[in-house]
C-alpha cells in the first residue's frame, strides 16, 4: 500500500513538473515567433527560429500527452464502459490501462532504436544532433507509461475496496 502510494504520488509530481515544462517550452515559442515576425519585418529573418519552435512543440506535445493521460482528458467512447456495473467497469479500466500501458512502453522502445540511429544527423538550420529531437519519444511514452501504471494501481485497490492512494 505505501508503494503504491509512493507511486502515485511521484506521478502527481511527475505531473506538475510537466507542466511548468510545457508552459515554459510554449513561452519560448511565443517568443522565438514573436522575435522573427520583428526580425523579418525591421532586420533580416531569423534562419532557426521555425525549426526551433517546430521542435519545441513536438517536445511538448509529446510531454502534453502524458500530462492529458493523466487527467483521462484524451477522447474515448464511454458508452460500452458506462453501461457496465461498477466492478466491471474497474476491470475494464485496469485492462484498457495495461494494455496502454504495454503499447507505451513499446513505443518507448522503439523509439530509443530510432534516436540511436540519429547519432550523426543534424537539423538544417540550427545544427542541432537530432538524437536531442528524437529523444521525446521514448520520454513522452515513458512518462505516459508511468501514468497509465499508476491508473492500473489506483483502479486495482478501488476494485479491491481500498481506500485510494
């Protein structure tokens, strides 16, 4: 039980961290835009500036999507699960989360295959190695893992009639 509540907690922190990261990646977007719209139109335009606020924002989508797991904010169709009991639907829960669970971790894997290969590759503007891009994969599915975890446990002692981490 102190296990997982340990977990669940360290995914609530997990959680918050994530989001001062993504509000902090979508401030710099704003202005690194903000810095090339007065860059083109008084001086010369920045060369790295799209590339920049692309990759900033694949990072923090895939950052926002363990953070939207989190909050089962992702869309579902509910209407099998609402029709269910109530311990049949914490069972239902518990094998939708593992299955992510699974699915995230196999991602995460791969995706660290994928970012290996990219150890020569650098991005055309800022010359930046593009394993640092890539990386966001098995990071984002990482954190999402962890979460979906961490769903499977919280639904587990519901089913169980435990009081809730």
């Amino acid at each position: 039980m102190i296990i997982v509540h340990g977990i669940h907690k360290l995914s609530d922190i997990l959680d918050k961290m994530m989001e001062v990261v993504i509000v902090l990646m979508l401030g710099a977007m704003v202005v690194i835009t903000g810095a090339q719209i007065v860059c083109r139109i008084f001086f010369t335009s920045l060369a790295w500036s799209e590339e920049a606020t692309r990759y900033l924002l694949i990072w923090s989508t895939l950052l926002g999507a363990g953070c939207v797991y989190k909050h089962a904010g992702h869309i579902s169709i509910s209407i099998l699960q609402d029709a269910l009991p109530e311990k049949a639907r914490d069972v239902l829960q518990i094998v939708i989360h593992g299955l992510c669970s699974f699915l995230f971790v196999l991602v995460a894997c791969y995706g660290i295959q994928y970012f290996g290969r990219q150890g020569k590759q650098l991005s055309p503007a800022m010359r930046l190695p593009m394993r640092y891009v890539y990386t966001c994969i098995p990071i984002g599915c990482a954190i999402m893992a962890f979460h979906a975890a961490d769903a499977v446990l919280q639904n587990l002692l519901h089913l169980f009639g435990k009081k809730e981490a």
